[in-house]
C-alpha cells in the first residue's frame, strides 16, 4: 500500500508541476499575489520593485509570466529559476524541493514541457468527476457547502 501511494503522490506532483505551466499566459489581479511581492523573501529584488510599482491599484493584472506573457513557452519556469514566479504557488515550485528538477528540466526544453503538458491534461480530462449525490458544485470554491 506505501508503495502504491508514494508512486500516485510522485504522479500527482509531476501532474500539477507540469500544468501550473499554463501560468506562463495570462494574467493575476494584484490582490492575489502582493502578500508574496510584499512579504516573501524567495523573490528577485527587481522584480519585486517592478511588480510592487505595477500594483500600485491593487485591481491592476499583471502579466503571471513577466517574460512572454501571450506566449505558450517555457519561459515561465525560467521565471521560476530566477525567482520571479508571481504567485507563491508557483515559486513553491522551485523552492528546494521535489520539483526543483523538473522546473529545471522544462525551463531548458521547451518540447518536454509541450508534451507533458498535452498529456498532462489528457489525464486531467480523464479524470471523473463526483457527480448527483456523490459530488456538489460549490457556491464558493473557498469552502464547501
């Protein structure tokens, strides 16, 4: 049973660390992010000012991916590498842990990011959704009903 569980958890952390990928378009609203801007050390210092300058209106978006924003690449985990991941979920992604070499591995191989992340969300599309009396639809994705 451990066995079976750690390789579903060693999935499930490739799964997720491959499609916070789609970060690298788009856009987050400053009220989202300016804990990590204002009180995480794990952030370039230019960055930082520049984001901070940005979000001077906390309703101001700001590009996830600084670098290509309207781009499909793997600019965002460069991002990653020189601590300019604008949500702190993302920047958790290289932060001395288990997908250290995975933000690593796609932050210098366009390809394998494309692919994985195409098969990525096969799965996610796979995946069976609790439905009737077995699931609910949130009123509130904070909290349940």
């Amino acid at each position: 049973m451990a066995r079976h569980r750690k390789a579903i958890d060693h999935c499930f952390v490739f799964l997720i660390s491959c499609v916070a990928g789609s970060h690298t378009i788009g856009q987050a609203r400053c009220t989202t992010f300016l804990t990590r801007i204002n009180n995480e050390t794990n952030i370039d210092s230019s960055f930082k000012t520049s984001t901070q300058a940005q979000c001077q209106n906390t309703n101001n978006f700001v590009p996830l991916d600084v670098t290509s924003p309207t781009s499909f690449d793997s600019a965002y985990y460069r991002n990653l590498l020189n601590q300019k991941g604008l949500l702190h979920s993302d920047q958790q992604l290289f932060s001395g842990g288990s997908t250290d070499a995975q933000v690593r591995a796609y932050s210098s191989n366009q390809a394998a990011f494309r692919t994985d992340f195409a098969n990525a969300m096969i799965k996610m599309g796979n995946l069976s959704p609790l439905t009737g009396t077995n699931g609910q639809i949130r009123t509130n994705c904070r909290k349940a009903n």
